[in-house]
C-alpha cells in the first residue's frame, strides 16, 4: 500500500511553489489518488470480521488492521507528503478539504486500531492457555487472570468499553470454555478409559465451565467497586445459556459413571462371595455393559441444546435400569452399618433407612407399571423379580431389628433406672489429704437417652413400645433436667475444689467434709427412680453456694496479704546517693552511710506491712471460727502456712537485693570515689582496700539484718512471740537466724566479697605505674645534693638535671587523672599533685645548690680582681 508520490520538483518555498501552476496540478492529481486509496482501505478493513469463532480471532483482526493503517498513516506523516498538503492548503483551500475528511477517518480508525490491538494483546497469553493449556491451570489460574485483565481493558481502552464491543469478546470466550470442555469430554473415547480418569476429566470440564461464571460475576463486583461508572450489565442469557446446559450434562455423565463404578465395585464382588456361578457373574458384568451401551453410540451431540428432549429420555432409560440393582447392593452393603439421618438413632434410623431404600424402589416399580410394554418385556419381569426379593429381604431386617430392640429395651431399662446418681472416683473414708482427694462424676447411662430416642422415633414409624420406654420418653425433659442441673453443679463443685491450695482445704476441713457428707448420698442413697433428686440437686447447690461464698471471703483476704508480701519483697533496700554537679562522687564512709540510712527508713515500712498481716488472719478467723484471738486451733495450720510464705518472701527480699547490690558492683557506672595518695614510702589508695572490704561486709551483713525486725510468730498462733529471757538476756526470736543461714544468701554474700576484693586488687595493680617515680620521694635528697657539690659540676650537669625533673612533673600533668572501674572512681588528682610537688622540690633544691656554687665562683672572682 504505497503512495504515489509526486515527480515535480519541492525544494522551493511552499509560498513561491503554491504559485506554480504546474506543480500545484501535478500535486492535486496525487492527492486525489491519496485520497482514493485511502478511501478503498478503509471500506476494506471496515468490512473484515474475525475468521473464527474464538476470542483469538479477532486479536488477530484488530492486529492487522493495525499493521495496515499503520503503514498508510506513516506515509502520511512523511516530509513530501505533509509538503505536498501545505502547498495544496496555501494554494486551493477548499480542493483539500474531502482530502482532509478522509484523512481524519484514517486517524480515527488507526488510533481505534491500535488501542484495541494493544489491550486485546495483554489477553492472548491467557487465552492461549484457556485453549490448550493443562487443565488445573485453567481452573486455578487462566480463567481468573483473564477476566481480570478483562477487566482493566474495560477500564483504560477507550474503544473495548461499551458493550457493543465487550459482550461479542465475552461471547466468544464462553465459546472458547465450551469448546474446551468439548475437548475434554470426548465421548467416543470417554466411555473406553478407566472410571475413576473418566471421572477427572468429567470433573475438571464442569469445575471449568463453572469457573467461568463464577469468575465473572466475582469481575463484574470488582468493576463496580473500582469506582467505574460503567458496569458490567450484560445479558447473561447470551454468555452463560449454553456453558451452564454443558455443566448440567457433565454432571449427568458423572453420575453415570459413579453409578457404573458402584456396580462393577460393589455389586459384582459381592455376588461373587456368595454365588457358585462364575457364568452369572459374568452374565451380569455384560449387563452393566449393555446399560451404559447407549452412551458410547449416541447419534447425536449431548451438549447441544437442541437435543435435550434426546438426551433426557436416555439418561431416563438409564436411572430405570439401573435403580433395582444399585438399591440391592447398597442395602446389601450397609445391612451392619446403615447410614443415618441426622438425629436418628441407631435402631429406628436403621429401619428408616431400610424403608427409604423400599420407597425409592417402590417408586421405579410404579413407573414401570405405566409402561406396560416395558414391564412385559424380559428385563421388565427382571427387574419386578429382583424388586419383590429386596422388599422381602427389607421387611424381615427392620422386623428383626425391631425385635431385638424391644427385648434389649424391657430387659436393661429397670437396671438402668437402679443406678445412683454419682459415683465417686476415690474413697471418702479417709482422712483428707489434698484437695482433689474426692471426685464425683455423673452416674447417667447414655442409653438411657438412647432408649428415649429410639421410643419416639419407633412411635413415629407406627411400631408399638414398651410401656416402661414410653413413660420414660415422657419424662424426658424432666431427666435432661436433672442430668443438666447435676453436671452443672458438679462442674461447679470440681472448680471450687480446685480453687483452693492445701492449706486452705484444710483451714476449710470443716465445711467441705459436710458437702461430702451430702453429696455421698447421691452415690449411696438417691437412685433415678428416686422422688427427692430435686430436693438433692437444690440442697447441693446450697451447701457449695455457702462454701463458694467462704472461699472467696478467703481468697480476698489471702489477696491482701499476698499485697503485703509483694510489697515486701519488691522493696529496694540498696538505694544510693546522686552523684554531685554530675561528675563528684560521693566518697566510701559517705556513700556506705547513705545506703545504711535509707535501709533504716525503708525498714519502717516493711514492718509495717508485716505487721498488717496478723489482723488480716484473725478475720479469716473470725469467719471460719467465729473466734478472733489469733490463736485458733482450727487455723493452727493456716497460720503456719503463711509464716512459711512470710519466710520465703523475706529469703527472696534479702538474695534479689544482695543480687541487684552485686550487679550494680560489676556494672561499669561509678557510684562512689576513691582517691590515689601518695603516702612515704609508697602509693595507697584512700580509704585503702581493707577499709572498704569492711564498709562492704558491714553494708552486707545491714542488709541481712534486716530481717531481725521481723517477729516471729508463737506456734500455732498468728501473735508475735514477746522477748525471751535467755541466760540473763531478752532475746526476741526473728527471721535473721533462719535467713542468714540460708545457702543462697551466703553464696551471694561470698559473690559480693569475692568481686569487690578483686576490684580492689585491680584499682592497687593499676598504681604501679606511678612506682617508677618512687625515686623522687625515696632518694635521700641531702646526700644526692651533697655528692653533687662536692663533684663541682658544670652547669650543663645541672641543667640536664633541672630538664629531667621539669620533664616529670609536665608527663604527670598529662595523666589521666580518673580512672572508673565498675562502681568504683578512683581520683589520681592527690597523686598526680604529690608527685609534682616532689619533682618542683627537687627542681628548688638544684637550683638552691646550682645558686651556692656560682655565688661561691663569684665571690672567689671577685677576690682575684679586686688583688690584681
């Protein structure tokens, strides 16, 4: 589709050329035979339509369509040709303006081209997927992935949004899909594959078919929930008549072969245990054969909706051939473990069953008898044989089923009714031990419900029951009230023993042994023919209702005192001293002081929660004893309870204080200094590392002490034990004796020693460094200066001498003058200072000397002159 292009030449200016008369008509002609080519392709491609009935047939078109005016539109865009229209413009306007209206079309029909070929490409990967790819993709994926994609072409092409150009789209996908499952279900080879890949493929043709539209309605939310004004309202009738009549015959054909399976897998091998004729065996296998015949040699297409009335009638000679045999072989099949309706009992569910199974076949007979020509044929008189033999078969296995029931019924029943209420799961004639000692459990046969059950249903069936069954169905209600009411205060019963701990089951001893006492004679006394089992449950529910109350009464105050020893433990008995102007430290004795005064004031809180505990023990008593003097033999066991707890509390207080105590020693921010001093003849640290072993063992040993605020109590009782005069002294017993002997104390104690002592060494090793100035205080300086005068030496000696000590005292100025060590500051100022000082001594006692001995040269000078 090349245009002619023009043989005069343009190399001119368009205004000088639009003034030639030969060029102007030379380009006229041209562009008429633009225009008429143009023209020519445009009714062409306007008249093409897609060849084939799939979607990817007209991405096909719209592909070359776009390929055609492509080429036209890139020619018009060329140079000469654009020149060629300015020239025709300037020169005869209205010559150029059919030109221009065609032209305009070809713009309009190439963008339209181009749009609809761009976004129908993002569709071909899955549509050549939906054609031949596997058929889980299809169902999981592809068709998913398609309408959506759909669904953006709908949103941002601006032609494949209308539904004159979307509905024959979709129109032609859904021939796609049916296609698809044509290729699937291939009948002339389906009926010759195995069942059970029969079955597959039958099932991944209809899951397809049934993608597709679930698909799209799911797409056609989407749209509108996207915001899009246009929504998706097409006639669904076009789309879907024809795959949702496919989805129908699919599952048809699905359950032929389900049927067929069922023959060949368990009729057959069931008659051929019993049956001493291999030749009927195989007489029947040819029949299930010549059954499902009729489908492998149809004329005609089950699809097609044309064909329904064909189909359906075959599908009705098929359910009649096979419905006699398929009811045989289940009610054979199930005769031990019948299938139930929901609710059913086992015995009046077997016999519904079995007379579900009569009416089904009953049903097939009596349509048989309508056709009076198809019960006079052989198969005819077959099929009524067989159906006469399963109703007898029927018959005699529900009246069997009846009878045995009924027997099981009058015999069991009244022993049932004989049981007692509870049983207990332990013996209630000892001693209590714990608090799960005794268990109760509901003594209640679920087949007693059971026989309730199967009285209604036998009553619905129109079988008679026994009289005893029917009184007991009845009172139906009335037992599922009890058992209720029983299981419920049970339920209760457990959850309250196991809300109390040992003590306080024994602290309630009292109370709980005469809820046993009322509740053993649910296992001894009350039977459920019994007439008091109302009057049982309610006195029951009473007695645990007065203990619950008591329990909880108990529970809120055990809760105040586990306050009070939370308190207790959690309390810090190590707080110390903010640093001062944020780097000065407090010293040794003034920080150790200041823990020790902070222990002593939080000491007056501690005792007095310890001694909030006792009053709250006498209003347990009060309330469990009627008594309130602290010294109830009835809570001789509680009290003790609760010291021990009182015991461990204070034990932890006392390790997770000296624990936090030590990791504060071990961790690197310093809390109090220490100072380097020189002290003749060596360095020593100030205090020195004896005295705050000892600051630290005393701060320990305050720490454990602090348990000697804590009284104890006198046996059995909740009352602080007075001060007791031994050999000449008032003693008053405490925790500290047990505590401090306590292994995890002194462990930790041991720990603290240990890491302090080896601070300590560390800081003293950390000095010897300054040992190489030890000269400088060590030296006897009068005999070094007197040996020196005596050498006479020159001033350069001194001056060597002078630089050396002036080079000590500038290093030492350059020191690091703190040195932080865990908890520890030590300050090398004092240090540093002494050691300067010592070295400008020494500088002033040289310079004293170098002074004498010049003035001595001096003077001697002097005289010489003053005698020459």
């Amino acid at each position: 589709l090349e245009l002619e292009m023009p043989t005069v030449n343009l190399d001119r200016e368009v205004s000088i050329l639009a003034t030639v008369p030969v060029v102007v008509q030379s380009l006229k002609r041209c562009a008429v035979t633009w225009q008429k080519v143009i023209s020519r392709v445009l009714e062409e491609q306007l008249k093409r339509v897609p060849q084939g009935h799939g979607p990817l047939a007209e991405i096909d078109l719209w592909r070359e369509k776009n390929a055609t005016l492509s080429a036209l539109t890139e020619q018009i865009k060329l140079p000469v040709v654009q020149k060629v229209l300015e020239i025709l413009q300037k020169a005869e306007p209205k010559f150029t303006g059919d030109l221009q209206i065609v032209l305009s079309d070809l713009r309009k029909h190439h963008m339209e081209a181009q749009d609809s070929a761009k976004f129908l490409s993002t569709l071909e990967r899955h549509l050549k997927n939906l054609s031949a790819g596997p058929g889980v993709d299809v169902i999981s994926s592809t068709i998913p992935s398609l309408l959506n994609a759909l669904r953006l072409v709908w949103i941002l092409s601006r032609c494949y949004n209308k539904d004159e150009r979307m509905v024959p789209f979709l129109e032609r996908i859904s021939w796609e899909v049916s296609t698809r499952a044509r290729t699937v279900v291939h009948l002339q080879t389906l009926f010759k594959q195995d069942i059970a890949a029969a079955k597959k493929k039958i099932t991944e043709a209809k899951n397809t078919l049934e993608q597709w539209k679930k698909c799209y309605f799911t797409t056609c939310i989407r749209v509108e929930e996207s915001g899009s004004k246009r929504y998706w309202k097409f006639d669904v009738k076009r789309l879907f008549e024809k795959t949702d009549y496919m989805v129908l015959i699919c599952q048809d054909l699905y359950d032929i072969f389900q049927v067929t399976e069922e023959l060949y897998n368990i009729f057959i091998p069931e008659l051929t245990t019993v049956t001493e004729n291999p030749k009927a065996v195989d007489e029947l296998r040819r029949e299930v054969n010549v059954i499902i015949s009729p489908m492998e040699d149809l004329t005609f297409d089950p699809f097609s909706m044309e064909t329904a009335r064909d189909w359906a009638f075959v599908m009705e000679e098929f359910r009649e051939d096979v419905t006699v045999e398929i009811v045989q072989q289940i009610f054979v099949q199930n005769l031990k473990d019948p299938p139930r309706y929901k609710n059913h009992p086992p015995v009046a569910g077997a016999i519904s069953w079995s007379r579900s199974l009569s009416q089904r076949i009953q049903h097939t007979i009596t349509h048989l008898q309508g056709e009076e020509e198809l019960l006079a044929s052989e198969r005819g008189k077959e099929v009524t044989q067989i159906y006469l033999q399963v109703v007898k078969k029927m018959e005699e296995y529900e009246n069997q089923k009846y009878c045995q029931w009924r027997e099981r019924t009058e015999h069991v029943l009244p022993l049932l009714l004989k049981d007692t209420l509870l049983t207990v799961t332990s013996a209630t004639e000892e001693p209590i031990t714990t608090k799960k000692s005794v268990c109760f459990t509901l003594n209640f046969s679920p087949e007693i419900l059971e026989i309730i059950a199967e009285t209604k249903y036998m009553e619905q069936l129109g079988l008679p029951v026994p009289e005893m069954a029917r009184y007991m169905a009845l009172q139906e209600e009335k037992y599922l009230g009890y058992t209720n009411k029983l299981k419920a205060m049970l339920d209760r019963y457990h959850k309250l023993m196991n809300m109390m701990n040992e003590a306080e089951t024994k602290l309630l001893d009292q109370y709980v042994q005469e809820l046993w006492r009322i509740l053993k004679s649910g296992q001894k006394r009350f039977t459920w023919k019994s007439v008091g089992i109302g009057e049982f449950i309610l006195q029951c529910t009473q007695t645990i209702g007065k203990l619950e109350l008591l329990v909880h009464q108990v529970h809120n105050i055990s809760e105040d005192i586990d306050i009070k020893l939370r308190s207790i433990e959690s309390t810090n008995l190590f707080k110390f001293p903010h640093s001062k102007n944020g780097d000065k430290h407090p010293g040794a004795k003034e920080f150790f002081d200041y823990v020790k005064c902070e222990q002593a004031k939080q000491v007056e809180q501690l005792v007095r929660n310890y001694s909030a505990i006792p009053p709250l023990l006498i209003e347990v008593e009060r309330r469990v004893a009627s008594t309130n003097s602290g010294k109830s033999p009835k809570l001789a066991s509680y009290y003790a309870y609760w010291e021990n707890r009182i015991y461990q509390v204070l034990t932890q207080l006392i390790v997770k204080n000296l624990q936090a105590f030590n990791a504060t020693i071990v961790a690197n921010v310093p809390l109090l200094q220490i100072e380097a001093v020189l002290s003749v003849p060596g360095i020593t640290l100030q205090p020195n590392a004896s005295e705050i072993e000892k600051m630290t063992a005393q701060c320990i040993q305050d720490c454990v002490e602090v348990t000697k605020h804590f009284t104890r109590w006198m046996h059995g009782t909740c009352i602080e034990c007075p001060p007791q005069h031994v050999m000449a002294e008032e003693v008053t017993f405490s925790f500290y004796r047990d505590i401090s002997q306590s292994p995890l104390i002194i462990e930790q104690t041991a720990l603290i020693t240990q890491n302090v002592h080896k601070l300590l060494a560390s800081l003293n090793k950390c000095l010897n460094q300054w040992k190489k100035y030890d000269l400088l205080w060590k030296s006897d300086r009068d005999a070094v200066l007197g040996r020196l005068a005596a050498e006479k030496p020159s001033c350069v000696i001194f001056d060597e001498q002078l630089q050396f000590y002036m080079k000590v005292s500038q290093e030492v100025t350059q020191q690091p003058l703190i040195k932080d060590e865990q908890f520890i500051r030590l300050q090398l100022a004092p240090l540093a200072s002494a050691v300067q000082e010592n070295a400008k001594s020494w500088m002033m006692s040289l310079g004293k000397l170098l002074n004498e001995l010049v003035r001595e040269d001096l003077f001697s000078l002097r005289d010489e002159i003053q005698v020459g």
